[in-house]
C-alpha cells in the first residue's frame, strides 16, 4: 500500500486515537558496529542461504540485535529471541547493507520501535538506494512496520518516525510493511 502525507495523517488520527502522550515519545542511539558483534558462522541446517553468518549485537538498554546476512542482503531483528521474530526474516529485495547508527523510540523511557537507514543496491556498479525502515519491538511481534524511501522524500526521518510512533504499537506483523510518502525504486 501506498500512502501519501496527508491521507496517512488522516488514516493515523482515525486508526490510532489511544496512542497518546506524544510528548513521552524520544528517541535514543546507538550505534551498530558490526565489527564489534559477536558474530557466529552457521551449521548444519542453518548453512543454506546464510553467507555472512549471525550476529547478536549489543542494543540499548541491554536489547539484544541480531544481525544475518544471506545472499548480500541484511535481515535485522531485537529482543531477546531476535532470531525467531519475524524481522529476522525480513529485507528488502534489492542486495543490501545497512548502517551503523540506529534510532530507539522510547515511549516513557522503553523502545517500543527503531529506525534502521538501509542501502539496497541496484546490482553491480548500480544506482544505490536509501531506505529508512521501521520495526516495531514486541516480544513474538517485532517486525518491520513502514518503509520510507529517504531519496525522495525530503522529509524521511519525519515520517519514520510518524510511522514509529503511530503505526508500530498495534501493527499486525501478519501484513507487508507499509511504504510511507512517495515510493521510490527500492521499495
């Protein structure tokens, strides 16, 4: 689903009119070095389609990370059983990286959602994208909520974080994450 800004203004003020006190909303970072991660090659089983191995990161406020890569594309997850969340089997289509910083949003002071800058690439010597994903952190519900494409929308981090606040409490991890403001090529 596509949404523009004002019909997804809309569609969060009638959906979401329990979600309130958007002033205890904050963010925190942290930053995700993958070199400092403690990283674990796969076996056995796990092997098909895992590249880079699995990694378990150190997240804030003691929220475990986990990172996998396979066949050049990144799959990111959190909690304490991050491995079997659904984020952790969710990327974009294009090969992919991701950086280093990540952003907690924190109502009264607990991440409840971050928000994650990917770059999917077009293939060899491609065109690179810039993909702002958001996941909701739930235990047995932590998956990627909205998608924002920060080349055409100047006003990406803006509506992650809209999409954080609004979308993630009650997002229904069964459904495709949603793509907010104007879909680029990478969505």
């Amino acid at each position: 689903m596509i949404f523009t800004r004002p019909i997804l203004a809309a569609l969060l003020s009638l959906a979401l009119p329990a979600v309130s006190g958007a002033a205890d909303i904050t963010s925190a970072y942290t930053k995700l070095n993958l070199d400092a991660c403690q990283w674990r090659q796969p076996t056995g089983e796990e092997q098909e389609g895992v590249d880079g191995g699995k990694a378990d990161c150190p997240g804030y406020a003691g929220i475990p990370v986990y990172v996998t890569e396979g066949d050049l594309r990144m799959f990111v997850s959190f909690g304490a059983d991050a491995e079997n969340e659904p984020a952790a089997r969710q990327t974009l289509p294009n090969f992919n990286t991701v950086n280093d910083t990540l952003e907690w949003r924190l109502r009264d002071g607990r991440p409840f959602a971050t928000i994650l800058r990917w770059f999917p690439s077009e293939g060899s010597g491609g065109k690179q994208g810039n993909i702002l994903i958001v996941t909701r952190i739930a235990p047995g519900a932590t998956c990627q909520v909205a998608r924002v494409d920060a080349q055409v929308n100047a006003n990406a981090n803006v509506l992650a974080r809209q999409a954080a606040d609004e979308l993630a409490p009650g997002f229904d991890c069964s459904q495709a994450p949603l793509v907010i403001g104007r879909p680029g090529n990478f969505n």
